[in-house]
C-alpha cells in the first residue's frame, strides 16, 4: 500500500494558511476544520512549515496570550518532513515515528499534493493486515 493508494481514497484537500496569517487565525482555522495542523506555505507558494496544536500550545505557554497576535511562522515547525505518493505505508510510519510527526505533507515535484496522517496511515496498516489474515484463512481453509 503506497501514499497514493491513501490519497486516492481520502482525497488530496490540504487545509493551509499563509506564514504571515496569525496564530489566532489559525486556530479558528483549525477549530473549523476539526483538523489537527496545517499546512504553512511560504510566499512563493512552497511549503514552509507546518503548524500543529502541539505548536500553539507551546507557543502560548512561551509567549502567553500575545502569542496569538503573532504570525503562525513565528511558531510552525519549519523543518518539515514530507513523503512522495510512492512512499509505502511502512515507510511512512518510520519517518512519522523516526521523527515524532503525527502529519506528513505529500510533495512532488516541489508541489504539495496531500497529506497524511498517522490516523491515515494507521488505518492502512489494520486493513493490510486483516485482509492479510483473511486470505491466510482462505489459504488453510481451502488447503
């Protein structure tokens, strides 16, 4: 199972947010969107960061209220791993758990094209699994 297997299923929508919007818009960003993180591009239209609400917690207990006046580049992880569609799910839990992501962007060409979460690909993984299981049962059964 690959990246794009996952995308074609959940669909390529990215929730981003521009580096100079606030730290308040994109918590009612991610409030509305009932998401996790976005995705923080850069002027020129290329990934420059990715924000998650593990990133705003830290930044209102380091700056306090003010914190949410201040531009979301200010606290986004700026050195952000992402993954291409041929990336299989095993590699992407390795990079996920490899460098403690929760979200992976999908990028080729430069270009963003989706993203991927541990949810995603955790849910991947069960159903390899089972379907693994079944065909094993399958196997015996018919052996």
């Amino acid at each position: 199972m690959t990246v794009k297997a996952i995308l074609d299923t959940k669909g390529r929508d990215v929730v981003t947010i521009a580096s100079e919007k606030t730290l308040r818009e994109a918590v009612e960003l991610l409030t509305e969107r009932r998401i996790g993180a976005v995705v923080v591009m850069d002027g020129a239209g290329r990934i420059g960061g990715i924000l998650s609400e593990r990133d705003i917690v830290r930044a209102l207990a380091r700056e306090g209220a003010a914190a949410l006046d201040m531009a979301t580049s200010a606290f986004m992880t700026a050195k952000v791993k992402t993954c291409r569609e041929s990336h299989t799910v095993n590699e992407v839990m390795q990079i996920m758990t490899q460098s403690r992501f929760r979200h992976l962007p999908v990028e080729e060409s430069g270009q963003l094209v989706g993203i991927v979460s541990i949810g995603d690909v955790v849910k991947r993984r069960i159903e390899e699994v089972e379907r693994e299981a079944e065909e094993i049962r399958t196997y015996i059964a018919t052996a």
